[in-house]
C-alpha cells in the first residue's frame, strides 16, 4: 500500500445511519491526478447488490458505491479509502476487512488496516487502497494465521492461540510448508443452544474445540503431523473432580477431630451384618448407567462432496482442555468434539451438522412497538437474544414503549433477506422496498412503518380493532422440471424461484 498520509483528504457525506456519523467514506487521493469532484460516492441497500456474505462473514458497514462523475475521468493511480464499520464488542477471533467488487463480478478481500481519527470520536474505519471505482464494504472474518512447517522438522504455534501446535518430523514436506489457518471459536453459549434444541439427541454433546480451516500447500506428508488444540472439558467432569477434591480436603482437616466408633462384642457383629437397603432405579441418579464425568472423543472432517466425517485417529489428551491428535494427510475442515459415551460414528455426524448449523445462525426475536402519541407510528427490530431488554430500554426511552409482547425465537443466518407483511384488520401505506431488509448480526435490523385502517372485517365502528404484524424470510430456491421442446424430444431444465417461509407474527391494535 503506497503511502498516502500527505495526500489530501476528503471526506464523502450523506444523511446519518445505523453504521456511520452522515460519514459514508474518506477518500485519500494523490494530486493533481485525483480531485474530490471525479468521485461520486453513495450508500446502498444490500438489497439492490449482488453482495452475499460467505457463512463465516458479518457485514459491518454499508455498502459503498463509487463512480465516476465522467466516463472520461478514471482513476490513473490508486486511491485509499476509509469506511466507518460498527463494532460495539469487538468479536472475538475476528477482524475486520474491506471487500470489493472485481471486474468478474467476485467479491474479493483488501489488504486491510484498522484506523481511527481523532476528529470522529467513537468511530472505527478501516482503510484500504483501492484501484478502481466500484462497490466497497467492511465485513468481519474469522482471523487468519500462516505459519510456516520447516522441512527440517520441529514445533510450531499459531499466534492466535499459543496452544495450538503443528509438530513434524524432519523431511515431512519436500520444502518448508506454508499453510493459512483460520478458526471458528465455538463458544459455550452455541453449546448450551445446541444441547437445548428441539433434537433431544443433541443432550449428547458435551464439548467442542474451534472449528478450524486450514489450506495446506502440500497434497500429502511425507510423515504423520502431529496436531495440538485445545477443547474445553466436559463440565460434569470439572465439577465432580471439584466436589470430590473438596470433599477429601475436609475429610483431612477433620480427621483429628473425629474419633472413630470401635464397637464391642454383640453389637458389633450385628452392625456388620445388618441389610443393605437397595432402593433400585429411585436411588440412582442416572437410571440410563450412564456416568456423568464419562466421555468419549471424535475428530471431525469435513469435505465438500461428504459433509462431515469420523477420522479414526487416536486421541490424547495432554492435559485435560488440550487434545493431541496426528494427520496422515492434509485436512482442510475440522474440529474435535466431546460426547457422551453411547454417541456413534453417524450420530456425531449429525452433531458435527448442528456444531456448524449454530455457527452459521442467530437466535433472534422480533420486537415490535408503538408509539405512544400515535400507535400507528411503529418500528420493529429484529434482535439477538441476549440484546431484547437493551433494544427494549432504548425504544422506551425514545416514546415507544407501547405494543405486543416479544415474539417467539427463531434463526436466522446472516445475510438473509427478511420482509414484513400484515394480516387482519391492518394495512401499511409504505413502499414495499420500505418493508424488505437484509438481516445482519452487528448492525440493528429494523423496520419504522405506519399502520392504517383495513376495514375488511367490518370492524371499524369499534375503538380498537385488531391485525397482525408478520415476519417472512425470501429464500431462493431451483428445482428441476422435464420440459418437452417442439421436436417432441425431452429436456431438463433448472427453474429458480423465490419462496416465502413463514417466521412470527405479533397481535398489533390501532
């Protein structure tokens, strides 16, 4: 990236949003090849581009369009830009980069930095330089590490997480092996969602590491590499050792204090043989035999053509959150996974499914509420769970704190495309572009509309009268059909549609 902190900066404006200051972009651009009047730069719906998130990707910025203002004033040399992202926490594992569109029409990642400025306080950007006008945005990805395995073999830790390890023996590789590695934490919340889902087979999950990615230069080892990387304990088992650990520490202290009890004589042997009560599957704390602190292992593998897949490796565990595993050949996608001991081979398939499913989608709810001067005045946010009472204060203080309660819990991915609708005695007057949005985690997703009078019932002589406020995901979907040409000869033919899938809906009164 050319160095541009003497050129002149300009600063590109439009009316305040969910992401920036009225900011949509600076732009840095070297004179006198570049002056701010060539430039035109705007905000756009995610609706109206081509821009769809990969499953590890969260959009955390608008989407910016420059174009030239004359077809016969392009860019003769490079230009940095500066886009303001949203990032109250910063996620954990990830990081921020600009992607662009190329001329294949490809979303491509930037060289990217991180930048703030002292005159936009509160406010992260993140620059880029950039070589041609068209579509920018700020998106967070998992972050990437390279390390490099020597040919002469040895042990090598990632930087993002000293605890995980790649160990080799001398002349595994043919030349020093470059490889990128990426994670996908899993954290104890997506485990706690998984084990209380609808599926009660997913109560076999006990535990999982990250889910890594790794892009390898070879096709194949010359020797076995050995793989180290932490996963959290089953916590049964922390928490029993605890107990346990506990309980023989004040067995200890108070062993001079308790003097045992020697009986004498008669007494004695009938004490040593009285019955032993057995109260059968009513004292037994775990009627299925099975114990709480057990566990077994799997490695999992994952491939674009199988999904995912039991590696029969031999698992160690060095210490009791670190596992210790060997590759005979390079693997692309994986992860270990803690499960109760009854979990077979397909069944940990299938929690390696609901692992990756959780990643890829939120728990959210819908919101919605009135105005309290004018109940047809009413804005709906669709938010994550754990931010329902926050998005709650903040509407309340802001006048709305009328309307229905909180709608049930559903998943949505990112990037998905969600619009409203209405049933009953309630109608909008607002363009359905108004009521149509592009679902994403870091950025407030809401809809601000008015509801009028739909009088199809007759209703309308009563002081209140009553509808519903619903919720839709578009999903585009293709299914096959035989088609019969005029030649009488059959073909098959991919037809693309869009189908409506039905999420909540929320008893609104006028």
């Amino acid at each position: 990236m050319a160095d541009g902190t003497k050129w002149p900066a300009y600063k590109y404006e439009v009316s305040p949003g969910k992401t920036d200051q009225g900011i949509v972009c600076l732009v840095w651009g070297e004179a006198p090849e570049f002056t701010q009047d060539m430039l035109g730069c705007r905000a756009v719906p995610q609706v109206a581009t081509n821009f769809v998130l990969d499953n590890n990707q969260q959009l955390l910025s608008n989407i910016v369009r420059l174009t030239p203002t004359h077809p016969d004033r392009l860019l003769q040399k490079p230009i940095h830009v500066a886009i303001p992202f949203y990032a109250p926490r910063p996620p954990l594992g990830r990081e921020a980069v600009m992607v662009a569109v190329t001329d294949n029409g490809q979303w491509t990642a930037l060289d990217t930095k991180e930048v703030t400025f002292s005159c936009y306080k509160n406010m992260k950007f993140g620059q880029a330089e950039v070589a041609q006008l068209t579509h920018l945005a700020i998106v967070s990805v998992p972050k990437r590490d390279s390390l490099r395995l020597p040919k002469q073999g040895g042990k090598v830790a990632s930087r993002l997480d000293n605890r995980i390890s790649f160990t080799v023996e001398p002349n595994t590789f043919t030349q020093d092996e470059n490889i990128m590695m990426q994670l996908r934490p899993v954290e104890t919340s997506d485990v706690n969602n998984i084990k209380t889902s609808k599926n009660s087979k997913n109560t076999a999950l006990l535990n999982c590491s990250s889910m890594f990615n790794i892009e390898w230069q070879s096709e194949s080892f010359g020797n076995p590499v050995t793989v180290t990387c932490p996963c959290p304990p089953n916590m049964n088992k922390t928490t029993s050792k605890a107990a346990e650990q506990k309980q023989k520490q004040m067995a200890n202290k108070n062993q001079n204090l308790n003097t045992p009890k020697v009986g004498h004589g008669e007494d004695s042997e009938l004490q040593k043989n009285a019955p032993r009560w057995f109260m059968g599957q009513y004292g037994d704390n775990n009627p299925n035999n099975e114990d709480d602190d057990s566990e077994v292992l799997f490695l999992m593998s994952k491939s674009s053509t199988k999904g995912w897949t039991v590696l029969p490796v031999d698992i160690q565990q060095p210490k009791f959150d670190l596992t210790q595993f060997q590759l005979k050949q390079p693997i692309k996608s994986l992860m270990v996974m803690r499960t109760k001991p009854t979990v077979t081979s397909s069944e940990a398939e299938t929690l390696a499914k609901a692992v990756e499913e959780q990643l890829n989608h939120k728990m959210v709810a819908a919101v919605v509420r009135q105005n309290n001067r004018d109940p047809g005045d009413v804005t709906l946010h669709v938010v994550q769970q754990t931010d329902i009472d926050d998005t709650m204060k903040t509407l309340s203080e802001d006048g709305y704190s009328d309307g229905p309660a909180v709608g049930p819990y559903f998943m949505l991915a990112e990037g998905d495309e969600i619009e409203v609708n209405f049933r009953g005695n309630v109608k909008s007057s607002n363009k359905v572009s108004d009521l149509q949005q592009i679902y994403n985690s870091p950025v407030c997703t809401s809809f601000n509309f008015s509801i009028d009078i739909d009088n199809k019932y007759m209703q309308e002589k009563y002081p209140m009268y009553q509808g519903f406020v619903q919720l839709y995901k578009k999903e585009k979907t293709s299914e096959e059909k035989v088609i019969k040409g005029k030649d009488g000869k059959t073909q098959r033919e991919r037809i693309f549609k869009t189908v409506r899938i039905f999420l909540c809906e929320m008893l609104i009164q006028r």
